[in-house]
C-alpha cells in the first residue's frame, strides 16, 4: 500500500459533552495526559487526527475488506455496492434484515439504555449504565448493519437515524481520544489496568467502533467516525501503549482490534498500526495471566507458537482474522504456517457440519478434537461469523475454493440459522439437536449479552460483497444466487455478470457475461466441494475439467452476450462423521447442495418422536428421497421425505442396559420429512436433531 500517511493535524472543537464526560474522571484528571478536566458545559479543544486516506481505490469502492494493495493477496474484493441481490434466497432474508432486524434491533438498543450509555456521558441522558462491559460493540456492530445496508443503497432513511446515534458516539469521545461508556465515574480509574485489558473488552469495543467506522466511511465517505477511530489509535493507543520500557504494555483481552488495526492500516497506510497489530497478536511477556487464560483469550503468547484451537471460539476466530490480515499484509511465513496447521485442525475435528464451532458452553469454547456434542453444542453464531469472516480472508490469501466452501456451509448453515425467518428473534447458540421440554427458549429477540443479533444483520447486510473477487488473471464467483455485478476487471475494463439461478433449491445456475469491451481473462467458476458432478457450458458447448471443490478457470476472449451454464448435481446426501465424534455413531446427517437437514417433531407422522426413529438407508449410495418444494412453508423450502423406522416401545426401551441381540429391533415403516437446518425453532417448539440413527432392521 501506498504511504498515505500525513500527520497535519487540525484543531478540532469537540462539543461541550466531551468536557462533561473527562469531568467524569477521578479528582478530574485525564488519566493518561494528566490534562485538567474543565468544568462541564465548558468548550474543549481537542486534537482530531486528520489523516490523509488512500483515494485509490475511493471510500465508495472499496470492499469488504480493502486488499487492492495487499502484498500477499492474491484476490481482491469487490465493493457491496457492485453486486445487486436479486429475487431469491438471500433476498428474502436481506429484505427482511433491513426492514425488520436492523430497525427493531435499534430499538431494543434504545429501550436497554445501550445509546443512552453514551448520551449519559454528554449530558443527554440521566440513566444509569446499562449492559456488560462490552455493550458498546453492540451499537458499533448495529451501526456497522446501517453502514452496509447504505453500501448497498437500501434504506436511506435508516442514515438519519445511525447519524444521530454516531454524533452522540463521537460526542462521548474523550478529548485524549478514549472512548467507552463503563469505565467512566467509578469505574474509571480501572480504565486500561491490567485487569480490565483481560476482561474489561475496552480493545474488543473500539475494534467493532473501527470497523464500524470503516463500514460507514465506505457507505457515506463521510469521515466523523472513522477520524474518531483514527484519533483513538493515533492519540490514545500509540502513544502510550506498546513495546518498549516507556510505554505500557497490552492484553488483548478479545481479540479483534488486531483485524480492525490492518484494516485500519489499509486506509492511512500508517505502518504503526499494522504493527501494533503484529504487537498484539504476539503478546507482550510483561504481562502475566493464569496459564488457562492464554487459552480463553487466544491472546499473550504468539499467535505462532498456536498449534490448534482452543478456547473462546469467537476469540480464536477473530484472532485468526486478525493473524491472516497481518500476513496479507507482511507476508510473515510463520503465521501462513499457523494459520493452516489452525484451519486443518478446524475442518478436521472441530467443526460441526453446519459450520458451527465452538462445542462447550463452558467458556463458550472449543472442546478437545472431535468433541462436537449435539445437543450440548454451543456453536455461537458470532463464532460462526468468525469462521466466514476467516475463511474469507483465507481465500484472499490463496484464491482456493475450500475456503469458499466452508465460508458457504457456515453461511448457509450455521450463521443463518441465528436468525428466525421474521427477523426478529436471534438464536445465541446453535444445537445440533434440541428438546424444548428442558424449558430452553432457543430464539429470543434480546439477550443482556446481544452479541450475535447485530453481528447477524452486519454479515447479512454485507453479503453482496462476498460474491465475487477478482485478481491479476479475471474474476472469481464465490456464491451463487440471482444477482447483477457492475464492476471491473483489475485491468480496468467494465465488466457486467448477471446471475440467473433457483440456487440452493435447483443447482442450475446462467451465468451471463458482459464485458465493456472484447476482452481475454479467465473466469474462476467455483465448483462446490459438496456436488458430485458439475456440467459446465460456454455458449452451448459443453466444457471439461469441472472438478468439485476447486475453481474451474475458464480463459478466453469474452464478449457482451457470453453465457456460462452450469448444472450442479444436487442429489441429498448423507454424511458420516469420523467414528471419533462418539455421539454421531451410527447415524448420518443429510445434505442438499449447500444445506444442511435436520428432523423437526413437528413434520413427522403423528404418534412418532424423534428420538425413536431410524432412517431405512438401504444402498447408501442412492439416497431414496422425494423433494418436494413448499412454497408457503417456512418462507419457501425444499422439504426431503425419505423412509424410515419407528420403533415403539419395547422392553428394551425401557431399561439402560440389556442383553445383546443379533435379532433386529421391531419396527415399524414411516416416512421421515427433513427441513433445511436453518429453518428450525420457526414453528411451535418441538424437538429437532440433524444426526440420525441408521436403522438395523
Ligand atoms: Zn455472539
């Protein structure tokens, strides 16, 4: 990336509310500048930074993430802006995101005194602190949802209603540039002690302020935010936190700044802060924890001595967000060494099939490999989120389609199904089975700790940036759905793809190219791993080598009226797990394209319960199953029917332990109606599982 940097700074009139949250500090004085606080209702003068940012490419196109110059990627992003959703899959859950979660979130953001945190500290408002010590990120993350949903030009009146919230943010900011709502008054001399860096997420809510700030500068090109984030980091945190005996040393508590650091970097192309990134993800040895907490918090020792992942899942996910920014960014072989041994450890024993993570409750954590409990699992849809947002970054990093892959499983599977199909209620952990007799209320639209709400509307109101990527040869299609790209080839000729699909009900997909002119490049058509066969043609004429799990390249002159057709085989599946995962013996999970099934009570024959069924499998290989497409069920859904086993009572289903028996258990014939994971928990509350026992009759 180019220098950009530029320190001229200008002086910058905070409103008088920023006087009357420093008047807040113990016996008046800033805790780190020593600066007198004036009495409140003064006017302060406070230094802004006013960075100069990289123009190329502008706020407006720049993508999820910014790597256009990132040494080390091989695949840059393609900004929101440029992909139109159409009618279809996502449309439907995007339409309802802006409409009703981001709306109603901000309310219920309003109506738990999570805004009025702030406004307290500017005069505003006389409530008393609401929340945990991390409630900040969640109007960050919220507002982040706006900034995207404003990318992609949807609601343009929620602007009126984030801007008013983001003035007060940026009112409640500090002069010394601190910001956050707990550790004022009596809780601020705590204010970055070491036993706040640990548990006190005062990094982890100014990383979400950042990447809020990022998001909202990208939609709007407005900088208020993102000055205030630049003025945290450049004023606050460099000065006088880091290496070195003459400043104090940081915990990242959990992780999450470090990613929103390189981004940072991406803007300014100020090193120090890709470098106080790399510090973090190193851990500083003047700061001692319980050795059991450099496995919480994924942070304290470097992030390359990792050698598999373990504990707090959403901290190890944005950990390793953050860790494969920095090698975008430097390149450092020793963290492209870690970061694969951690993704080989994911995918191959501690990822559920839905692309959850994260089995304990207990910390919210990892459990020992192939510890992947059903109805136990915790699988966080923030920490599912975290696992998109890794992937992502790893297929920057490499352009391989595994990574598309998984990114696609967790989408689909284990991310949306946080969120209920009105909208407005959010699942924090995600089971892989489920008895609602326990008295677990699964969705609910409120949680004290509302972590995975907005960080659901934020994933789907940003999804149109994670179709596409291109790189030096042409263009990569990640994902698949009905959509329109207006972008261009790195070489700056226009090029327009148009989608035409029923994706994921029907696997066949017409792909439409329109380049500004004839142009050779190759077009990377992903191939999903979980399809046995793809036809592929190009303009009538069938095309070889489409293998799954790979990228099929296709290199020619394209012209306007091009057409790529594909036709991916989508006959349901069933998957085994590795015989480690003990709970998952015997039985099979079942997959259709990108979707993962499961069993709901509630669609089977009367009289039969789930836990007392089995599938009648017959010859593996080919699936029996009757698809049968519900318009009107569960927001349009292929349902699977497949025939099964009930087996009844017996005296053996009475009893915990009994003899052996060659002969096979009576049962009797049923057929088993299968819903798509994501769709469950939408209806009357009754049981669910997504492994079912193979029958032995
Ligand atoms: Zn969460």
């Amino acid at each position: 990336m180019s220098n950009t940097q530029g320190f001229s700074r200008r002086q910058f009139v905070s409103s008088a509310i920023s006087a009357a949250a420093i008047s807040c500090l113990p016996n008046g004085r800033d805790l780190f500048t020593g600066t007198t606080a004036p009495k409140s209702g003064t006017r302060e003068i406070a230094q802004q930074s006013s960075v100069v940012l990289t123009i190329t490419p502008s706020w407006r196109d720049q993508g999820i993430l910014n790597v256009t110059k990132s040494p080390y990627a091989k695949l840059r992003n393609v900004p929101v802006h440029a992909v139109t959703i159409g009618n279809g899959f996502w449309a439907q859950r995007r339409e309802i995101n802006v409409h009703k979660s981001i709306p109603s979130m901000g309310k219920l953001l309003e109506a738990n005194g999570r805004v009025d945190n702030f406004r307290r500290l500017i005069g505003k408002s006389t409530a008393a602190q609401r929340g945990p010590v991390y409630s900040d990120s969640d109007v960050y993350k919220w507002t982040e949802a706006v900034a995207f949903a404003l990318q992609s030009g949807e609601r343009p009146e929620l602007r009126t209603a984030a801007d008013k919230i983001v003035k007060d943010i940026v009112a409640a900011q500090q002069p010394n540039g601190y910001l956050n709502t707990y550790y004022v008054g009596d809780h601020a001399s705590q204010r970055m002690e070491p036993k706040a860096q640990q548990w006190g997420h005062e990094l982890y809510n100014m990383g979400h302020f950042l990447q809020s700030a990022t998001a909202y500068y990208r939609a709007t090109g407005d900088r208020t935010l993102l000055d205030a984030g630049i003025h945290f980091v450049n004023d606050f945190l460099l000065p006088n936190f880091g290496p070195g005996p003459d400043k104090k040393p940081l915990f990242s508590g959990h992780p999450e700044m470090e990613l929103a650091l390189v981004e940072l970097y991406r803007m300014t192309g100020d090193k120090r802060q890709l470098d106080l990134a790399g510090y973090l993800l190193r851990g500083d040895s003047r700061i001692h924890v319980q050795p059991r907490d450099y496995v919480y918090h994924f942070c304290g020792t470097p992030f390359t001595s990792r050698t598999h992942l373990e504990g707090h899942a959403v901290r190890a996910m944005y950990a390793c967000c953050g860790a494969t920014d920095y090698y975008l960014e430097t390149g450092d072989p020793a963290y492209w060494k870690t970061l694969n041994v951690l993704w080989k450890d994911l995918v191959s024993s501690q990822m559920y099939v839905t692309g959850g993570v994260g089995a304990r409750s207990d910390g919210e954590a990892f459990g020992d490999p192939y510890e992947l409990p059903n109805a136990r699992a915790y699988g966080e849809s923030c920490a599912a989120i975290g696992n998109m947002m890794w992937n992502w970054r790893m297929l920057a990093a490499t352009g391989e389609a595994r990574f598309a892959d998984l990114l696609e499983r967790a989408l689909y599977n284990g991310i949306n199904s946080g969120m209920s199909l009105d909208g407005t209620l959010y699942c924090y952990r995600n089971p892989l089975a489920f008895d609602p007799s326990g008295g677990d209320k699964i969705r609910n639209e409120w949680y004290d700790t509302t972590c995975c709400p907005p960080n659901l509307e934020r994933t789907l109101a940003s999804l149109p940036g994670y179709f596409y990527s291109t790189s030096g040869d042409g263009i990569y299609l990640h994902l698949f759905d009905n959509s329109e790209l207006d972008w261009h080839l790195e070489n700056g000729v226009g090029l327009k793809v148009r989608q035409k699909t029923n994706y994921p009900w029907d696997g066949s997909v017409e792909i439409s190219l329109a380049p500004a002119e004839p142009t050779e490049f190759t077009f990377f058509l992903r191939i999903p791993g979980w399809t046995d066969n793809a036809e592929v043609g190009v303009n009538g004429k069938a095309l070889a080598g489409a293998t799954p799990g790979q990228y099929l390249p296709i290199r020619r002159r394209w012209s306007a009226a091009d057409v790529i057709r594909v036709q991916f085989n989508m006959t349901p599946q069933f998957l085994e797990a590795n015989p480690q995962v003990v709970e998952n013996n015997g039985r099979v999970a079942v997959q259709r394209g990108p979707l993962v099934y499961c069993l709901e009570q509630i669609d089977q024959p009367e009289g039969v319960t789930l836990k007392d069924v089995a599938l009648n499998l017959g010859a593996k290989s080919s699936a029996q199953f009757q698809e049968e497409f519900h318009k009107d069920l569960l927001g349009g859904i292929i349902l699977l029917r497949h025939a099964g086993a009930a087996y009844g009572e017996s005296a053996e289903h009475n009893s915990l332990y009994f003899r052996y028996s060659a002969e096979p258990r009576k049962s009797r014939p049923v057929s088993l109606t299968f819903i798509p994971y994501y769709a469950w928990a939408n209806r009357t509350a009754t049981p669910m599982q997504v492994w079912t026992p193979i029958s032995r009759a």
